[in-house]
C-alpha cells in the first residue's frame, strides 16, 4: 500500500519558525489529543492561530499531510524534557520529525492508523532510521504531562511494540526503491533555497521571481491584485513578468520591506496578512443552493472565493466547479463531524464555511 502524502505549509509564524532542523535523528510519535480534530481542521488551526507548539504532519484517516517541512524544526516536545537529551543527545525539536494521530469522532481508526504506520516507515526510509531504536513516543519523552499516543493506540487494542512491529514491516516493502511521492515540484530544484510555502499537492521554493510561473505564481498575482496592486496588462496570468515584478516592488516599498522583487516568504506573509485584514464576512457572499462536480457561475465562483479566503484552496477562481473545487469542499467538510465529506456545497457546508468566514 502506497499513500499520498499531502505538502500545504501554514505561514511562517509561533508555529512554524522557518529555522532550519539539521540531521533528522528521530521520530516523536504523538496523537493529537483532541478526538475528532482532522488532519486539515489542525492545519487550519496552527495556521490561523499559531501557538507556540506544532508538529510536522498530521494523520487522519483521508490524509497524510505534512503542515511543516522536514527541513524546519517544529515545536512538539517541551524543550526542557531530559530524556531526548539522554537517548539522542540532543533536544527533539532540533533533530526529530513530529508526528501526529488525529483520533476519534468520525475518523476511521483502522484508515488513519494504517496511514500513521506507513509515514512512519515513509520517514524511517528517508532518514535512514531504525524503527526499534528511533521512534518514541511523546508520553515516553515527557511522561509526567504525555501519555500521547500510547493511550490512544492501546485504547485500539495495539500497544506500542506491535506498533513498532507494524512500521518495521512496512518499512521491509520500501526496500530499495522510494515511494513514489505523487507531489511535483512545480520547477526543478536547482537550488538549495528551502520550499516555504506551497500550493495544494505541489511543493513550490522560495522566492518566486520574474521568469517562474505556475498555479503559485498565479496565487501571488491574485493576492496583488486583491491587496490593490493592479496588473493591467496580464492579470493573474501565472506568468512573473516585468509587470508583476513591479508590483512586487510598489508592494515592498509600501509596507517597507527590502525592495528586491521577489517573492520570498516575508513577502508573502505580508501580502498574505495585509489582504487578511482586508477583508470582512461581507465580502464573502455565499450562495444557498446546492452546487456540485459541473456546476458553473457566479454562485460557484462566490464559492471558490470563500474557500480561498479560508485557506481551501480552489484552484483557479473560474466559475467552473470541478475537482480542484470539489476537492477543496472536501477538505473543507473534513474538518467537521456534522458534515458528510461529499465534495458537494449545500445547506449544512454553506453555514459551517459561513462561521469560519465570520471568525
Ligand atoms: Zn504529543
């Protein structure tokens, strides 16, 4: 069995410092402790109100998501724990991946567990770990506040050697050859620059300059526009050219960043933060019919703006409501036990996408 592994970073911030992890040497294993959070409802949650705390990828039963790259250091264990230091001679946040079990209310245990197995065995391949010796748990590390995830896996009916026992194994069928990582990058990494942020599914580096295009630099191009910075003779073509450039320079100059025309992520942030105050609920209009796979118009575009606005991303905001769209109200309807995960927009998705707007 193979999985998707989903890469949709949230902003740089108290939860994700951007500072760079060194050698990975292990895993922390956690759960999420809170049942029924799914993988993009924790997204979300860091993105939005990043607490000093993270981890690196969260585990449901629909997705491997990785919120944090494995380049960055995440923040999942208390830094003045001993035990990291003991075993590994260092604290875990500066050399171990954090790993998240999202739990309870409508997630399917056996899905997101065989998922979780399989990460895990996914990082022991690409950090070349021992399974045995570097995995522990979060209750291991810190077991006067943690019982993460032993508890919760015991609750299953799995203790935490069958566990160790279950990546081991999945581990074996990696053998030699990598998963097959269904992300692309959307260029070539002729850099060393680290990927900072990233559309749905496709990892994208930092900064973005004139001569790059791509659905990413489309999304740059929508946020000028958006943050009042016209682009009258392409638009939001994906295409960086002189004219974006220029609007990049009249964005730095504005809010007082250095004036250089790219796109890196101090940048996107502001631009990102800048169109966040912008906006109010009433911006948002949302439609009250149903729409779903083949729908079109306005209503559907209304749709698409919402969701972007909440961190879903759409795809091109075109009126046309097809997989990018669909997929996105998925992921949306993730979030919530009372919503049926159906890609569908109706009654019950409309009010829920309305509370997040109002947030
Ligand atoms: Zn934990």
């Amino acid at each position: 069995m193979v999985y998707e592994i989903t890469r949709d970073y949230i902003r740089t911030g108290n939860s994700r410092s951007g500072q760079r992890i060194g050698t990975v040497r292990f895993i922390v294993s956690h759960d999420t402790g809170n049942p029924g959070s799914t993988a993009y409802g924790n997204r979300n949650y860091f993105d939005r109100q990043q607490p000093s705390a993270s981890a690196h990828a969260f585990i449901d039963d629909k997705y491997i998501l990785e919120i944090i790259p494995l380049t960055e250091k995440a923040w999942h264990v208390r830094s003045n724990v001993t035990g990291d230091n003991r075993r590994y001679g260092v604290n875990a946040n500066d050399a171990a991946i954090g790993v998240e079990l999202c739990h309870g209310g409508k997630i399917n245990f056996q899905q997101a567990y065989a998922r979780y197995v399989w990460y895990h065995a996914y990082l022991c391949d690409k950090f070349n770990l021992n399974p045995r010796n570097d995995i522990i748990a979060h209750a291991t590390l810190d077991p006067s506040r943690r019982t993460d995830p032993i508890n919760v896996l015991r609750n299953h009916g799995i203790s935490w050697s069958v566990f160790i026992d279950d990546v081991a194994e999945a581990l074996q069928n990696f053998g030699n050859s990598n998963p097959p990582d269904t992300t692309t990058p959307a260029k070539p990494p002729t850099t060393s620059k680290p990927p900072a942020s990233v559309v749905k599914g496709t990892t994208v580096k930092l900064p973005i300059g004139e001569g790059d295009s791509g659905p990413f630099v489309q999304d740059i191009q929508e946020e000028l526009i958006k943050a009042g910075y016209r682009l009258p003779r392409y638009g939001a073509d994906g295409h960086f050219g002189e004219e974006t450039e220029n609007a990049v320079m009249r964005f730095q100059k504005d809010y007082g960043l250095a004036v250089d025309g790219l796109v890196g992520p101090i940048t996107l942030n502001k631009l990102q933060e800048v169109n966040h105050q912008r906006v109010s609920a009433s911006d948002f209009p949302l439609p009250t019919g149903v729409l779903k796979r083949g729908s079109q118009g306005e209503a559907v575009r209304q749709v698409q703006r919402a969701l972007k606005q909440i961190n879903f991303n759409p795809g091109t905001i075109d009126g046309i409501y097809g997989p990018n769209t669909e997929d996105a109200v998925r992921r949306f309807q993730s979030m919530y036990a009372a919503l049926a995960d159906d890609g569908i927009y109706g009654p019950n998705t409309r009010k829920y996408m309305r509370m997040e707007l109002d947030d």
